[in-house]
C-alpha cells in the first residue's frame, strides 16, 4: 500500500530581538544588516530553546525535523545546519534529520561536506537526509562568490560527494573544480548506498533535468501555494517522463507556513504578533517590493539566458510579495502561511494535496519572534487534530495514481 504523506517540521531559527521599529529604521533584514543589533543578553539560550522545538517535534510525532543555511541575516540563524543536526542526533531517536541544505559553492572542498554528512548518519544511525544547494542571492554577496560559475561547481560537487560514499576507496577524482588525488573519507555513511539527496530548486527546468538525470527528490523552494505549485509537479513529472522515469510523490516536497489554534479567531490572536514580525521583519530585503533587494536580481541568483529572458516577458515588479501583506485576507490569497483550526489547516492542506500530489510537507510552525509555548502549542495540536486525517486524506489520494510503484529510486 502506498505510504502517506510525510510530515516533517522545518526551523528557520530567525532573530527574535529586534527593536520594534526596526522596519522603519532598516532597509533591510539580509546581507548589510547590523550586527550590532544582536542583543547577547537577551540571546543567551536561543539556540537551545530552538532545539528544544525541533526535539519536541520527535516526540510527539513528526517524520522528520528540518534545517537549513543561511548566512549573515534575520531570518535564519544556521551559517552552519550540520552542528543542529549533530546536537539534534543526541536529543532525538526517530525522525529523519533533513538537513536542507549545505550551500557547497561555499565550502572550499566538497570532500569535508561527504565526511560531515557521514558523520551525521552515523551519530543519527541512519536518519540524515542529504540536502545540497547552490545558494542564493545573499551567498554571492556575503562570500563573493559568483553566482554564474557556481552551477558547474554545484552538480561537480554533488557527484564527487556521492562517489565518495559510494567507490571503494582511495580513488582519484578528476574534477574540473576538485581535482583530487586521493578520496577515501572515513568514515562512510550507516545508509546503503548512501543518504537520499534532496535538492531545492525554484522552476528552474534546467534544476529538474539534473534532479531527474541523478534521481534525486526535488523540494520546491517557494512559499506560495496556489495553481503555481501543481503546475510545478507537472512540469516535474514531464521531465522525469523525458528521462525515462515516472514521477511519484516521494521524489518532491514543498515548504508551508502554519499555525493551529483551537478556533480561526484563536489561532489568529495568538500567531499574529510572530507573523507580522516575520513578514515585515525577516521578509525585508527578500520577498516585500519595499526595502534594498538582496536576494534577487538579474544573475543573483544564477539563471539560464533563455529562462531569465521568459521571466522578464512574464514578470510584473509590481506584484505583492508575501512580505507585502497587510492583513489576514492578503495572507490567505498568498496560500504560504495557513492559520486556522485544525479543521481549516486540515481543509487547506488537503487542497493542495489534491492539485499537487508531493510526498513531503516541511511544515515551519515558529515564525518571527512566535512565543515558545504558542510555537509548541501549534505542533499539538497539529499532530494531534491536523496529521492523522492528513495521512488518511493522502494514502486515499495516492493509491489510485501511484499503488505499486517504489518510493523511491535511490541514485
């Protein structure tokens, strides 16, 4: 029988201190930001309380527990996601570790990244899923890293760190980038052959041929969740097709913004301080129109000639992004961040199911400057009231287009 739904709660672990008109003083959360706003008294246990989240999210249930890199900015305090997901091996003892992923263009050898990871799988017995990215926009700034060549780096990267959790070694590697003498890390990862790799990717088909060809699973890095998300799914299942795969839903996962309360009203009242600090805080300089642009731009990040020139004809610059939301009509329309009851949640998610058939949900619950009982609270009563019909609602879904077919074809 088809398995359903995997449930998984992702921490973006973003900056909670803030002055409260810092949107008014700042033009931006990403890149230039000032350090000097890091209050060091104040700040004293974030880490830990952070952890605690994604350890009560084993506890009670979920799949897996999900993190990522990001550098030099508000919105995501993990410059390095490998030392959570060590301290996550020790505070947890059955959801995989989703480690979305490490930026490789920015590590100066892919070799030490192959031997982190297998270090990982091992001190987690085998829970890590491998994510790798090119990075983005802020990434070319904070490193200096140029976005364009980073690419051919990228795929090189991948397929050296593969061969070396998987070729008996010591082997020499004749890269274009890494070129290297001797491959042989100990020590090797405790999944055969080795951890499922996941990359993200924004549309890009160039992204999905590479995804298809290595047989990797796709996340699709985008936080709204409208007719735009099926149409990724198909556009997915079509190149896998051109490369003579079929597609199912464990080989895609999207990311979703939620918070659970008892009613509508409920979860409003008490999501909406965290929300609003997200969207007009964390989001300034990477998804709001107002505020110095630092995430995007003509070549940051890198995109083929012939998509960039498809993005001008359709693009309008003056489009609301999710950062320009002024009320809970606005965040509604956006389909990124559900808030609601359980029946609402429930009602919503399904929806998507419905037009996008995706085997992974990377669920962000604490958003902003979210309260940690409110941020634990909503993990509850999600997997309490929202999960258990989520997964009866998918495997019912799933059976009829997909009974039969493996979950998935591990590279």
């Amino acid at each position: 029988m088809v398995k359903p739904v995997q449930l998984y709660c992702w921490h973006f672990m973003s900056y909670p201190h803030l002055p409260a008109d810092f949107d008014g003083r700042y033009d931006t959360g990403w890149v230039t930001v000032p350090n000097d706003l890091w209050d060091k008294q104040r700040s004293r246990g974030l880490y830990k309380e952070y952890i605690d989240q994604l350890a009560y999210a084993d506890e009670i249930g979920f799949d897996g527990m999900v993190l990522n890199e990001h550098h030099q900015n508000i919105y995501g305090l993990m410059p390095s996601p490998n030392i959570i997901a060590a301290a996550l091996t020790q505070r947890t003892s059955r959801g995989k570790i989703v480690v979305l992923g490490n930026l490789l263009p920015l590590h100066a050898n892919p070799l030490r990244v192959a031997e982190e990871y297998a270090m990982l799988d091992n001190m987690s017995d085998g829970r890590i899923i491998a994510g790798f990215a090119p990075g983005s926009g802020p990434e070319s700034f904070n490193y200096d890293v140029s976005s364009a060549g980073s690419r051919s780096q990228f795929w090189e990267a991948i397929d050296l760190i593969q061969q070396a959790w998987t070729k008996p070694g010591p082997f020499a590697f004749e890269g274009e980038h890494y070129p290297l003498r001797y491959v042989n890390p100990w020590p090797q990862p405790t999944q055969h052959p080795h951890p499922q790799i996941w990359i993200p990717g924004s549309r890009s088909h160039e992204t999905l041929v590479e995804i298809a060809k290595h047989g990797y699973c796709y996340f699709l890095s985008s936080r709204s969740h409208g007719g735009a998300t099926g149409k990724s799914q198909r556009a997915f299942a079509k190149v896998l097709e051109e490369h003579g795969a079929r597609y199912q839903p464990f080989r895609m996962g999207i990311l979703m913004s939620v918070y659970v309360g008892e009613t509508d009203a409920i979860a409003q009242e008490e999501s909406r301080e965290g929300i609003w600090y997200f969207l007009k805080n964390c989001l300034k300089g990477h998804m709001r129109r107002e505020g110095r642009q630092l995430t995007f731009g003509p070549g940051i990040p890198y995109i083929p000639a012939s998509e960039w020139r498809e993005y001008l004809k359709t693009s309008d610059p003056t489009t609301p992004l999710l950062g320009d939301c002024e009320g809970w009509d606005d965040l509604q329309r956006s389909q990124s961040i559900i808030v609601g009851s359980p029946d609402t949640v429930y009602e919503r998610m399904a929806d998507i199911l419905k037009h996008a058939p995706v085997g992974h949900l990377l669920i962000q619950f604490h958003m902003g400057n979210m309260s940690d009982a409110h941020a634990k609270k909503s993990m509850r009563l999600f997997q309490e009231q929202v999960a258990p019909r989520l997964k009866a609602e998918s495997q019912r879904l799933f059976a009829g287009q997909f009974d039969g077919m493996p979950e998935m074809e591990m590279a």
